[in-house]
C-alpha cells in the first residue's frame, strides 16, 4: 500500500490491536511505512518488514503524549525497514510506548536510530521502554562510510542526548554498556544473520543459534 502525504502506508490506529499478522512492502510519504499509532494501540506476535517512510519510522511510528496513550509491541519481528530521509529506520516511538521480546534486525535509517529511535520532549521518564529484545544488524548513514555509535539505537530530548540504557532492560545492543539494567552489548548470533540493508536487504533465520550468550538471559 502507498499512502502517499499522509501517516501509516499499513495501518493507521488510535487504540487498536493488530494480531498474528504480517504488515509487509507498504509505504508511506511521511511517518509510520507499516503502521502509525495515534495515541496507543498494540501490535502483537507481528512480522513488520520491508516497510518504508519517507521521514520518520519506517516499520512504524508511534505518536503519544508525555507518556499517556501509549502503544506497545509484544512479539514482533521488525526487519528490513527504512527510514529514507530521517531516523528511526525499525521504529521511531515519539513520547513514550513499549516493546516487549521483539527483534528488530536489518532496519535502515538516513539519521540517527537505524534500529529503534525514541525522543521525548519532556524528561527520561516518559521515553519508550524496551524489555527482553534484541537490537542488531541496524544501519544510519549519516556520515557515509563511517560506522556511527548509533546504528540500532538512539534515544534523545528536548535538553539533548539520552543515555541508550535509559528505560531499557534484559536487552541487547552492542551500543550499551554491559551490565546496564541487565542488559548485554554482543552480537546475538542468529542461526542466520541475513545481508543488506534497504533495497539489497536479504531476510535471515533470527533464531538465536546454540552458542548465543543471549539464550535464556531474559526476565521471561
């Protein structure tokens, strides 16, 4: 789908569920290329992929106030998206949201937050939480052909940068700092990473293999 000036080439929701579905190839000219969240709603036990925005979120874009109205992902595969002019290549959580034991892998974004961006205006507390999921493989080109610090996560505010743990638990990102609320900074070595990013992106098996440190690590 191409929903060309407006919001969620996908689905477009205030307080809605969507569940055991894929929301795959959709497009949209501003924010949200799979689905934009207005004011809450869930995804739950869903594939967002190959999803594109032109701005920002390109699997999705979740728009909230000050921590109110909040949409949460739970079990979702987030892969292969991109934001093709700004951040938040996987997902851009705008004041406030959660996810739940997602993977977001192979995401691409022009700026900041490859993977996952999160902004709030007011303070740290009402930034988006993130529990149980994995953060790899995620791409910014913001400097071509430097490997930016922000490649899966970035995280700021209205008074400047937020620290990449912040609300963040039982995760995974090579950005973090090891320890950090339970949090591990490795490579979580998929059975299959898959290649590329964007239009040369090419899916893998996201299982984590046998010789992962991240199996059984989470709070759940």
């Amino acid at each position: 789908n191409r929903a060309g000036a407006t919001h969620g080439g996908g689905i477009y929701m205030t307080n809605g569920l969507v569940r055991n579905s894929r929301i795959l190839d959709n497009y949209a000219a501003n924010y949200g290329g799979g689905i934009f969240f207005s004011y809450g709603g869930t995804a739950d036990t869903c594939i967002i992929s190959r999803n594109q925005a032109l701005n920002y979120g390109g699997g999705f874009f979740s728009y909230a106030s000050a921590g109110a109205n909040v949409s949460l992902l739970r079990n979702c595969l987030i892969d292969g998206n991109s934001a093709q002019t700004w951040q938040g290549g996987g997902g851009y959580f705008n004041e406030g949201g959660v996810m739940q034991n997602c993977t977001v892998v192979r995401n691409f974004s022009k700026h900041y937050g490859g993977g996952i961006y999160r902004w709030t205006y007011y303070s740290y507390d009402v930034a988006a939480r993130i529990e149980n999921s994995i953060l790899a493989y995620n791409f910014t080109n913001l400097l071509p052909g430097v490997t930016e610090p922000t490649n899966n996560i970035a995280s700021s505010y209205f008074a400047g940068a937020m620290p990449h743990t912040n609300g963040i638990y039982y995760s995974c990102a090579v950005e973090f700092g090891a320890g950090t609320n339970n949090n591990y900074n490795v490579l979580p070595q998929f059975v299959n990473a898959g290649s590329g990013y964007y239009t040369n992106y090419l899916p893998g098996r996201y299982q984590l293999s046998y010789s992962s440190l991240l199996l059984n690590v989470g709070s759940n």
